[in-house]
C-alpha cells in the first residue's frame, strides 16, 4: 500500500481553526463521542511545516484548554496513525509500545484505550482523528474501526468543501466566511454519515 501524502494545504494550519472549521470539527468530535460512548475525542491537524500535530476540536477530557497544543508529528499514537495512513485500536494502551504515556500525561488525561483514523482526501492525509476510552462494545473488532475510518474520511471531505485546494505552504485564510452552499454541503456530509452509523451501532 502506498503511504498517502501529507502535502496538504491544510497543514499550514498554525492556529485553532477559524469559524467554519472550528464549527465543523467540533461536530465530528461530539459525533464521534456519542457514536462510540466515548470519554473524549479530538481532532488533530497536521502542521506539515513545523512537522506538528495541532488540537483542532476537542470534545470530553481536556475541551477546555487543549485546542491549539501542539506536539511533534511523530509522537503516540495519533503520530503512528498520520505517518501511516492507517488506522488504529487498542484495549490496553498500559501493554502498546507506540503509546507515549508522558504525552497523554500533559494533557492532563490518560486513557486506558483509543481508537484513531487518519483524516483523508485525495490521498492526503489532513490529520488524525481519535476517540478516547470507547465503550467495550464499541472496540470490538474490525467494524467499529473500519467505522471510524469511514467517518474520518467523510470529516475530511467536509473539511475539503470548507477549505479549498490551495497551494501547498498558502495561509489558510482566518475568519473566511462560507457561503450557503458550501456550508450546507459540508454539513449535510456530515449529517448523513452519523445517520449510517447510528443505524449500524
């Protein structure tokens, strides 16, 4: 399999997200917590200039002060999972060797098991989303992650209507305004996925 490309216009995100995708990716995080009865879920963009992945969305554990930390891209498992391409679950996070203990100790919350999926479009990967302390049943086997990767790349579609190509390195606008349809388009992308995957839950 061919490692998709982190060259991404979104990774010269270096601020918490602007309005459109500040509300956007904090609708994935809520959705992805109640989906899996998770005890917090967040969102990462990949800041591929200063090689960093950035809390974009956080909803649970930590909401109110981790959006806009940043640690190095390759650290965790969050670092394996936006490296790689592929995602992740693990049900004892005290026996993995990727997870980095003294990362999830500064934030002030450290789970005992995760999922993770990388957030895709077009073959790049724009960041890294993760559900802490899903319920049991929720990490139970293959389905639940290939779930949760479906609906990474779906929050990664939505993120693409919100934010277009742009050349690579290019600010990211803050405080850029969408228009009705954009808007409408990337929220209807995400209202139908939580449909999906409450009906399959």
């Amino acid at each position: 399999m061919t490692t998709p490309r982190t060259d991404s216009p979104l990774a010269s995100a270096a601020t918490p997200a602007d309005g459109p995708r500040r509300e956007l990716l904090q609708s994935v995080v809520d959705v992805a917590r109640a989906i899996f009865g998770a005890a917090a879920s967040s969102v990462f963009l990949l800041d591929e200039e200063a090689d960093e992945l950035v809390f974009q969305a956080v909803s649970g554990e930590g909401e109110e002060f981790l959006v806009g930390r940043r640690f190095p891209a390759g650290r965790g498992i969050a670092g394996w999972v936006a490296t790689s391409g592929e995602p992740m679950v693990v049900d004892d996070l005290t026996t993995d060797s990727s997870f980095d203990r003294s990362l999830a100790e500064s934030t002030a919350y450290v789970p005992n098991a995760l999922m993770a999926a990388p957030l895709i479009s077009e073959s790049r990967i724009l960041g890294v989303l993760e559900v802490l302390d899903p319920s049991p049943q929720a990490r139970s086997g293959v389905r639940e992650l290939d779930l949760l990767a479906m609906f990474a790349r779906q929050a990664a579609a939505a993120l693409r209507v919100i934010t277009p190509e742009r050349a690579v390195g290019s600010p990211i606008p803050v405080g850029r305004s969408l228009d009705g349809a954009q808007r409408e388009d990337a929220l209807r992308l995400l209202g139908s996925l939580e449909q999906v995957l409450r009906g399959t839950g």
